[in-house]
C-alpha cells in the first residue's frame, strides 16, 4: 500500500512538473507573440505620429495660404474701389467740364448774336 501511495505522489508531482513546464511554454510562447504585436503597434504608432505631423504642417500652409489670399482679395478690393473713385471723379470732371464748354459756346453765340 506504501508503494502504491508513493507511486501516486510521484506520478502528481511528474504531473505538476509536465504542467508547470507547459505553462512556461506556453508564456514564452505567448511573449514573443505579444513582442510581435507590441512591435507592430508601435511602428503603426511612428507612421500615425507621422501622418498627424504631415496634417499639421499641411493645416500650417492651408492657412498661410488663406491668410495670403485674404490680403490680395483686400488688396485688389481696395485697387478696385480706388479705380471706381477715380473714374466717378473724372466723369464728374467731364461733365463739369461739358457744362463749362456748353456755357462758353452759348455765351459765344449771344455775344455774337448782340453785335
């Protein structure tokens, strides 16, 4: 009985043994795999991190750009309005001038019709 007692203790403890190796194996196993995964994460991270840069930077020059356009549609806005004040002054100018010339002409043609 003694024997069939330290024959069951030894087939445990050999048991214990085969399922504490396989539980390692199967950690190590497992590490690796997460290593892999872990180096994947973080070269998918690098390239995000990248992509979010290149956004960044592209978002800097979108508005730079804006900024310029805004400036030159201001620019040209007030080139334009600076034209249209102008030419309503010389048309102003004209007309001024046409009433003068139409005046002296009549004066022109009373006088002459008084000698």
């Amino acid at each position: 009985m003694e024997v069939v007692k330290l024959i069951i203790v030894w087939v445990s403890l050999g048991i214990i043994a085969l399922a504490l190796i396989w539980l390692i194996i199967r950690v190590i196993v497992e590490a690796k795999a997460m290593k892999s995964v872990i180096v994947d994460v973080s070269k998918k991270t690098e390239h995000l991190r990248k992509a979010s840069e290149a956004i960044v930077k592209q978002q800097e020059n979108l508005q730079a750009t804006t900024a310029d356009l805004i400036k030159d549609v201001q620019d040209k806005k007030s080139a334009i309005q600076y034209t249209q004040s102008q030419t309503k002054d010389l048309v102003r100018r004209i007309r001024t001038a046409q009433k003068h010339i139409v005046q002296a002409f009549k004066q022109q043609n009373t006088d002459k019709h008084e000698m």
